[in-house]
C-alpha cells in the first residue's frame, strides 16, 4: 500500500503545473488574510492578551473576508491595534518573505537538492 501511494505521490509531483500568476491572484484575493498569524503573534509579544489580540485580528478580518476593505488598512485603523503597533510595524507583517524564507531549506529536505 505505502509503495502504490508513493509511487503515485511521485507522478502527481512529476506532472505538477504551478501557475505562479493564479497563485498571486488567489492570494490577493484574500485582502491579506494570510498575515493574520503574524499580526496574533506580534499584539501578543507587543503586551495584548491572547484573547484581546484574537478578538481584535477577527473584528478586523470578518469585514474583508466579507469582501469589505483591507486587513492591513482595518488593522492600522483600529484604535486596539493601533495602541499596540504602528502603523509601520503593521505593514512590517505584510512582509511575504516571511513565509517564504525556509523555501530553500524545505526543497532541500524534500528533494535533496
């Protein structure tokens, strides 16, 4: 069985199409939503309790997964948030390199390259 699902696994990574402009669409279509764990992260480590910092990162993010505006502008705007992180720290966590900065790393790991 793990020879079968593994011999599978390999012809879907053989015949795997990445279409890098779908996948910046797809994202953009997010409104920055994918930095929600940084911003959780950063109003905990800057002194708001978890819970605050929770509550605040979904009061800011319902409206734009409603298709209403943008984290980051939701985020610098609201007053909790804005006690906590500036307007530039804010951005600072829309930085993508974040996620990608063990890219190298993990395509070593998986391939041996």
């Amino acid at each position: 069985t793990l020879d079968f699902a593994l011999g599978r696994l390999t012809g879907l990574i053989d015949k795997l199409l990445v279409y890098p402009d779908n996948m910046r669409r797809n994202l953009d279509q997010l409104g920055g939503l994918v930095h929600s764990q940084n911003v959780l992260l950063a109003l905990t480590q800057a002194g708001m309790s978890r819970e605050g910092a929770y509550a605040a990162v979904q009061r800011c993010a319902m409206p734009v997964w409603q298709g209403e505006g943008d984290f980051q502008s939701l985020l610098a705007d609201d007053e909790e948030v804005a006690s906590h992180l500036d307007r530039t720290a804010i951005a600072d966590l829309f930085d993508e390199a974040h996620h990608l900065r063990h890219v190298d790393t993990i395509f070593a790991r998986v391939f041996g390259a």
